[in-house]
C-alpha cells in the first residue's frame, strides 16, 4: 500500500516539473504559449 502512495506521489511530481510539455501535447497548442500563461503574474 505504501509503495502506491509513493508511486502517485512521484507522479505528480513528475506531472508538475513537465507540466508545459504535458499541457502543450494534451491541448495542441504550442509549448512556448503554455510557459507564458503559465509563467504570467498572479494577479
């Protein structure tokens, strides 16, 4: 059971630091237009 945890947590991990890619691939949209919306200020 621990090593699901441990899994699922690695996952998101590896989801969030590759985030761009992943958005850009599942959305069809360019990458560089992802990391811009992503990287814009909070308001």
């Amino acid at each position: 059971m621990l090593w699901i945890i441990l899994l699922l947590v690695v996952v998101a991990v590896v989801a969030y630091r590759f985030r761009a890619p992943l958005l850009a691939k599942i959305l069809g949209q360019p990458q560089s237009r992802i990391e811009r919306r992503l990287n814009r200020p909070k308001r």
